[in-house]
C-alpha cells in the first residue's frame, strides 16, 4: 500500500495549500472538494428529492442527446472536474489546484474528457441546492465558475421552486438570463430545440 495514502480526513492540515496530486491519494469517506488548493467539505449525501431533480435533467437532456446525436455528454456527481487556475497552469497533477463536483455538467469538447473525470471547464454547469449549502459556498463556486469560462451556470433551489439561469457574457462576466419558476420553460442555445418546464424538473 502506498504510504502516502491518506484514510483519514484528520490526517490533513486544512489550513494548508494542496494540489491534485494530493488529492488523488485521499481515501477517506468524507466528501471534499479542492478549490485553489483549499480543502472544501461538501454536504452530507443528497436526499431524495436532490436526487429526482438531478435523475429528471438526466433523463431530460440524456434523451435529448441521444436522439440529437449531439457529441455533448451529461455527466452526473461523483464526477471530478479539474478546473485550471489560470492560463499558465499546466496539465499536470501538481500544476492544477481546484478539484469540483457539480451535481450536473455538459461537457460538448470531448477532448476535455478521460478517466478521471473533466479537465477544463463544462460548457454547463448544473447546481441543486440542499440545505446544507452555505452562502459562502455559493459565492466561491459562482466566481470559480465565471473564472474559468463555464458558458452557462444553472442554479436550482428546490424549496422555492425556482432555477437561476446564469450566462457568460462576452466580456467574461456571468449576467442573471433569467429566473424560472414553476411554470416557465427552460432553453438554451448549448441544447437547440430542448425545453422542460421546470415543474416537471421539481417533481416526483
């Protein structure tokens, strides 16, 4: 066994600066994410209705795709994107320092892909709120995401039925598109031709 592993949260220094080739060595049961080479606990496991809602998009757009024959892939947490921090970074494990988990990402550059995951940014980014999300965490994620050029980010809280639907503009800012709510049709020109009522997204 490789001595560098690491099986127990309590075996790190939160304080300090990791890389993803640490993180590749972390086999304790918590769920984290790395962000600029800081240590993030996620929540617990989604409940039930996070789940139905990520399960709903997924077979939503998955369909979607597939009869599109679009190149585009759904891919669903746990699945680890490796965001590069900066256009000098490098692609090696040590050079990159933020490791994430969106709930749900479209990725349509297939080279972005391998089998560990996303290296680079999706074009969407999909996120269900629990609450155990903080506010801290949500504005760390927004920035992290407008940072590296996610074309869209889509934010979904569950109790209030409603989805925020943020797109990158053309100076590399993220504008609030639009704000659905129960009744209301989501689209996006990365999905031609699809839409959902976010309703049926929401419901059991």
């Amino acid at each position: 066994m490789n001595a560098n592993i690491i099986t127990d949260i309590s075996q790190l220094d939160l304080n300090k600066t990791y890389a993803y080739a640490d993180y590749l060595l972390w086999q304790f049961s918590e769920r984290v994410e790395l962000i600029k080479g800081k240590i993030f606990k996620m929540s617990p496991a989604p409940g039930k209705q996070h789940q139905i809602i990520s399960g709903n998009f997924h077979v939503s757009i998955g369909g979607y795709l597939k009869q599109h024959d679009k190149k585009c892939r759904l891919l669903a947490a746990p699945f680890d994107v490796r965001l590069l921090d900066s256009v000098k970074s490098k692609q090696s494990d040590r050079d990159i320092y933020t490791v994430v988990q969106p709930d749900l990402c479209l990725i349509c550059d297939e080279s972005k892909l391998d089998e560990r995951g996303c290296i680079g940014a999706p074009d969407l980014i999909i996120e269900i709120l629990s609450p155990g999300n903080s506010k801290k965490e949500m504005k760390i994620k927004y920035e992290l995401y407008e940072e590296n050029g996610v074309q869209e980010y889509w934010v979904v809280f569950p109790y209030e039925s409603l989805l925020q639907r943020f797109v990158l503009n053309a100076q590399g800012k993220f504008e609030l598109a639009k704000i659905y709510t129960d009744e209301d049709i989501i689209t996006t020109p990365l999905l031609p031709d699809w839409q959902m009522v976010l309703g049926e997204i929401l419901q059991d």
